[in-house]
C-alpha cells in the first residue's frame, strides 16, 4: 500500500499543478510572446530538447511563440578556425565584410537550423528565418567604426503573422537588411526580439539569460519593477555591465508598445513556463504599470 501511494504521488502532483495553470493558460490563449534564446542553453543537447519541447508545449496551448536567438559563441569558433580575428570597439563586434559571410553563415545556417529541429523532433512545425526574408528586419549602421553592424529601423511582422495563422513557430536569426536590400547586417539578439516584439505589440518579451535577474544593491533578484525603477537602479550603478543592454531593450520594447518584458534565468528548468503559467516566475518582470500581488493571470 505504501508503494502504491509513492507512486501515485508524481501524477497526482501533476494533475494539481496543471489544474492550478487552468487560468494563466486562458490568459495567454492567442497571445503572442517573443523569446530570445542564447547562452549555455544554445550549446547543451538536453538543455536545447527542453527549450524545444517548452515552446512546443506553448503553441499547443494557443500561445503564439516567436524564437529570436543568438549564436556568438558559435561565430567565435568559426572565425578563429577560419583565422579571422575579431576587433571589439566598446564591447562590440567589429563586423567586416569578411566577418559579417561568416555571422550570416553561422546564424542562419548553423545555428537557426539546430533549434528548427529540435522543435520538429518534439513534434512543432517550425520554420527558421532570417531578417532577410521578406525584408523582416531592415536596418541602418548602427555605427559606421562598427562596419555591418544593424540597427533595426522598420519591421515587416506580415510574414510572421502569416506563420501563426498556419500554426508553424518561427525561429528568427538577428541578420537584417539594408534600406536597398543590397546589405546585410549583423543585429544585436536582444534587439532584435525587442524591436520584433514592438512591431507585434507582443504581450511578453522573454529575454533568457544565464543570470538570475535584475539585482537590488543588497544583490536579491527584484522579480517586478517599473521603467522608473529601472532608471532610478541604472542611474545608481545598481544596474551595470551586461545587464545595461538588457533593461534598454526592455525599456525600449515596453515604449514600444510591449505589455511586459521579463529578464529570465534561462539555467532553470522550463524557465519559460514557470513565468507564464505558474505564480513562481523565474526572473525580474519589467512592465509600465505598478505590480499588484498576484499580477500574471489577470493583468
């Protein structure tokens, strides 16, 4: 008998865990929600099939998943192998002519095709595009000392609203177009997925990190924060290094229409689904309105 009750517990936590999600699972039916994958999950197997089956798992729902992902550790690789040395002016990416075949190359090729599969094993359809395609993402220099760098400056989502009406997933790679469609450039991940989420008027950005979220000078993670106090850390040298770009983005974003941008630790387990369908969340959300006690299915 106790055997027997051991091994009903599992399930039986389960079925009390998915009926607790019932309301935040009807929050987000037809929500559209931008994700930005990278870091140490981009490199693991078992840490990109549980990515994958989580995104797969949000479209089956009725969420609208959009997968906008990184890949510098992979560019790296590639152009040391092919002895291509990379300059970095303010911790950027100098982007040559020579490096930018190699970033297009990588993104759209290498990396973009890795996570569609993933996807299709864990039984999605998924599509990878770049921001080339049906000039998605066109761009201007963000800084000429950074050669094909982008700065996203129009935002074409018809082609992606097209993919949600045909219940595919699309996998973004940050590689823009020139005004003239004759450049390619080299985006920033978080900018992308912030500008691309802007142009949707996304309900969530998601932006998966390898940290655990914005910190307070005590160095606890603030779960919820307005723009203003976002402002108030960074301007305190609270908020600083890589963390900087990250709340710009989200700034930016929420500016832009974005009902609320979440900084997420990608290093825990279902990351994603914790923050939509569960009270716990698993990072600092950022949104333009003071956070109420129990925020997420209702807001």
């Amino acid at each position: 008998m106790k055997k027997q009750l051991a091994m009903m517990r599992d399930p039986i936590a389960t079925a009390r865990t998915l009926s607790e999600a019932l309301p935040y699972l009807q929050r987000y039916v037809g929500a559209i929600v931008v994700i930005k994958f990278g870091g140490n999950a981009m490199g693991d197997d078992a840490a990109m099939a549980e990515f994958a089956r989580d995104v797969v798992l949000m479209r089956q729902v009725g969420v609208n998943p959009v997968v906008v992902h990184g890949g510098g550790p992979m560019i790296n690789t590639l152009l040391e192998r092919l002895g291509i040395k990379s300059h970095f002016i303010n911790g950027k990416r100098v982007t040559d002519a020579a490096a930018i075949e190699v970033v297009e190359m990588v993104l759209s090729g290498q990396v973009n095709s890795r996570i569609v599969q993933a996807i299709t094993q864990e039984g999605g359809r998924a599509i990878g595009i770049s921001g080339k395609d049906d000039n998605l993402m066109v761009c201007e220099p963000d800084d000429p000392e950074l050669g094909f760098v982008g700065r996203p400056v129009q935002i074409n989502v018809q082609v992606l609203r097209d993919m949600f009406a045909a219940g595919i997933i699309p996998v973004v790679a940050p590689i823009g177009t020139g005004p003239d469609a004759g450049e390619t450039y080299n985006v920033n991940g978080d900018t992308a997925a912030g500008a691309i989420a802007a142009a949707l008027q996304a309900d969530r950005l998601l932006l998966l990190t390898d940290v655990a979220g914005v910190k307070d000078e005590t160095g606890a993670v603030v779960t919820q924060l307005t723009p203003t106090q976002v402002r108030d850390l960074t301007d305190r040298g609270v908020i600083a290094g890589g963390m900087i770009p990250k709340t710009e983005t989200a700034l930016a974003a929420i500016e832009g229409g974005v009902r609320a941008v979440v900084i997420l630790d990608g290093r825990i387990s279902n990351a994603c689904l914790l923050e939509l369908f569960t009270d716990l969340g698993a990072g600092s959300l950022i949104r333009s309105t003071a956070p109420r006690v129990k925020p997420r299915p209702a807001e």
